[in-house]
C-alpha cells in the first residue's frame, strides 16, 4: 500500500487522529447511508470496526495480540456511540461474530483495515517511521487485489478452512465494481471532519474593529470546536480501556472478586463515555444550525424496554430503583433512533444525578393526542413530593455545558438539552412538581 508514495510529516499521536477520524469516515459516510450491506472486513491488530449494523451484516477475520483472548467485537468497540445496553445490539441478533487469529512477532503493530463489499472496497493503514507517520487509503483493483492474496496465503497457513470461507464470501459478492470517485469522497469528508473537531491554534492580528456580535460568535465557534476536540480525546482511550476490560471478561479463570470490578470499571467507562458522546453531539449540532435531520418511524416504547435492563443495573450501582410505566400498544414516533438512544440515556443520567441512595426514578409512557408523552420524575427518600435537579440553578458555562454545583458534575446545559431533543422531534418541557416532559410527534399523523 505504501508502494511510491513519499515519507509521512507527523507524529504518532497526530496520526491516531486520522485513523479515527478515518475510521468514522468510512463507517458513517461511505457504508452506512447504503440500504443493504453485505460483504467482508479484514483488520490488524486490533478489531476497527464499532457501529452494530455493520457488524451484524459484513463477516469479519481479525488478527490480534494473543493477551487479547475471546474478544467479542460487537460489545466491544473501539470507538463510541454506544450505551450500556445498546439497542441496536438487541435489535440484531449478531449472529456473525468475527474469526481470530494471532498476530505473529514479525507482524508488527500497526493498524490495517480492508473492507470489501459490492459497493464499497477500500483498505486504510498507517504506516511509517516514528515523526514520518501517516495514513494510506487504497481503493484501486490492483492493490486491493494483492491485499486479499497476501491476506489468502496468511490464512491458508493458519486454517485452510477459514481461507476457504473467506474465498466463498467473496465469490458471494459477485462481480465488484471499483468506484473512481471514492477517494474524491473520501478524503474531503475526512478533512471535514478533522475540521470540526481540532481547535484551531493559528495566531491572527487581532482587528482594530469589530462588533460585538462577530466577535462572539467567533469565540462561541472556538469554544464548540475546542469542545469537540476535547470530547473525542477523551472517548478514545477510554473506548480502548473498555475493549480490554471486556476481553478480560471473557476469561473464566479470574476469581470473583476481580470479574465484579471489572464489570464495575466497564460499566463507569461506558457512562463517560455515553455522556461524553453526547457532549459532542450537542456541540456539534450547535455549531451546524440549520442542518436538517431525517427521521423516521421509532418504536419509542420497545427501546425503553431494550433500555431498561442497561439502565437499571447503572442506577442500582447508586442505590437508586428505576420503574417503568409504559402504555402497551403505543403507536410509533417520528425520531432518529440511532440519536435518540444515548439522548435518553443522557436524560435518565440527568435526572438521576441529584438523586440520594434509596431514590425512585421513574418513566412514564403515555399518548397525548398526536404525540406519545415521556416523563421523567424522580423521588429522593423520605422526601414529600417529586424531586429533580433544578436545570435554571446551574451555571452556564457557553452554549452547551452547564455546572450542577449541588453534584459537582457537567451536564448539557437546558438550551443544548432542548436543542438536540427538537433534532430529534421531540420538544421538552421542565417543571418542578413533574420533572422533565418530552413530546414527541405520532409518526402517522405525520404522513
């Protein structure tokens, strides 16, 4: 892959950057927007892939470290979003799990992927000596085509049956056709992305004048964008902790002792990491006004119920009960749900925040007209009435982040909160005797 092209000019922490910023790339904006994925991934040394939908559909073979024994990618990822119970994961039933293989000494370190579909064929690498590092992206027949035979002949010496698997999934595919634009798509996309998260650091004369107006909104703009950098710096290594925690949860020679807290550190890296993701997103949204979403028929009520089990372990940690009150039968809504799962586990993590040990918090799903009605409502003990955090009483800290001085934590200030719930369809409402109130479109009535 590295075949005439020249030297890298970065470092290996700037080259990681691109990796996930290439990663989320080829994920969301070249596989996910297709209908119907089928095909296969190839990945060294560790698995790259983490949205479900994709793992559900594309068969996958993964060389990694021998420390790393019975990994399960699709509970696995790499990289966020993802809750403690994700709803796509029950949604699909992952019936395809990958094949494992150890890395050798000679095979070295540094991350491969190969990704095959009718589609879509694209391999993505780095590669390079320490400050001359960079990221190589191939989509060419040629090189793709001396990939899989290198990749064929590795397997063939490892296990002849799974070589073989792997030549039938392919032959499944049927005829291929490169795509001549795909590196047109790919590498802009990539840059925009490396846009919107990295703060930018360069130096400027500052004008002799300016507005108010400009000025703050330049500086609200930095604030997002530092925002973003600082929440994906964040999620990453903590989505790689988690994967290897997990890989240890597979063995079953660890007493006791040791599998509850790794179970108690898998869970408090998932809960930063949701709530960090959702930080993103709401600065993200912030900063694109005006961008339109699609949504599309939800099934509000069967994601509570794939939620609950997820939730209620999280808040029992606390010594907090939740209880679900959901109307059976309730039509479905008007919503992202890939968005909207972590946005209620953002809720649900809010709402609990102020809670004592011993607290209640309770759902409430009910129609409401044209809309179904989700209330939130929390009861601390030996305490008369509903309690909740009180959302105008903390300090804004910009347009996304607020400062809850009773918990010492940072949470999605109402404005974000109200900002990403209406991207979602839903509108949210605040009162102090019932907690927060979300609304959401009936997605018939809407037809």
């Amino acid at each position: 892959m590295a075949e005439d092209v020249p030297p890298g000019k970065v470092d290996e922490s700037t080259v990681r950057r691109l990796w996930w910023a290439a990663l989320e790339t080829l994920q969301h904006d070249l596989l996910l927007p297709n209908a119907q994925i089928r095909g296969l991934w190839i990945a060294a040394p560790l698995p790259a892939l983490y949205e479900p939908i994709l793992l559900e559909q594309l068969q996958g073979w993964v060389w990694a470290p021998e420390g790393l024994d019975s990994l399960y990618l699709p509970q696995a990822g790499l990289l966020p979003p993802s809750t403690v119970r994700s709803f796509k994961e029950e949604k699909y039933s992952l019936s395809r799990s990958y094949r494992r293989f150890p890395l050798l000494k000679d095979d070295g370190n540094d991350p491969l992927l190969l990704i095959i579909t009718p589609e879509v064929q694209v391999a993505l690498a780095v590669q390079g000596e320490p400050d001359q590092r960079h990221l190589l992206m191939r989509s060419d027949p040629e090189t793709l085509s001396d990939l899989l035979r290198m990749l064929d002949l590795r397997l063939e010496y490892e296990d002849q049956e799974e070589a073989s698997q792997l030549r039938n999934a392919l032959a499944d595919l049927g005829q291929l056709q490169s795509s001549d634009c795909l590196e047109k798509r790919f590498w802009p996309r990539l840059s925009e992305r490396l846009a919107a998260i990295a703060p930018s650091l360069t130096l400027q004369n500052l004008p002799e004048k300016s507005s108010n107006s400009d000025s703050s909104t330049k500086d609200t703009f930095s604030e997002l964008a530092l925002l973003e950098a600082l929440t994906h710096e964040v999620r990453t290594p903590l989505a790689t902790i988690r994967t290897l925690i997990r890989s240890l949860l597979r063995r079953k020679d660890l007493p006791p002792v040791a599998m509850t807290r790794l179970q108690q550190m898998d869970a408090e890296c998932t809960e930063q990491i949701d709530r960090f993701g959702l930080i993103f997103n709401a600065a993200e949204l912030h900063r694109q006004q005006g961008e339109s979403s699609m949504l599309a028929s939800t099934d509000l009520g069967m994601m509570l119920e794939h939620l609950s089990s997820g939730w209620s372990h999280q808040l029992e940690r606390r010594g907090i009960k939740l209880v679900f009150d959901i109307t059976p039968n309730l039509p479905q809504v008007l919503s992202d749900p890939e968005r909207l799962e972590p946005m209620l586990g953002g809720l649900v993590d809010r709402s609990s925040r102020g809670l004592k040990p011993g607290g209640i918090l309770s759902l409430k799903l009910r129609p409401a007209g044209q809309r179904l009605k989700l209330q939130i409502l929390g009861k601390d003990p030996n305490v008369k009435g509903q309690r909740l955090p009180q959302i105008q009483q903390n300090s804004e800290l910009g347009p996304v982040l607020s400062w809850d001085p009773s918990t010492g934590s940072l949470q999605l200030s109402q404005t974000a909160t109200q900002q990403l719930l209406a991207s979602l369809g839903g509108r949210l409402t605040h009162r102090r005797d019932k907690g927060l109130t979300v609304f959401f479109p009936i997605a018939d009535s809407n037809r």
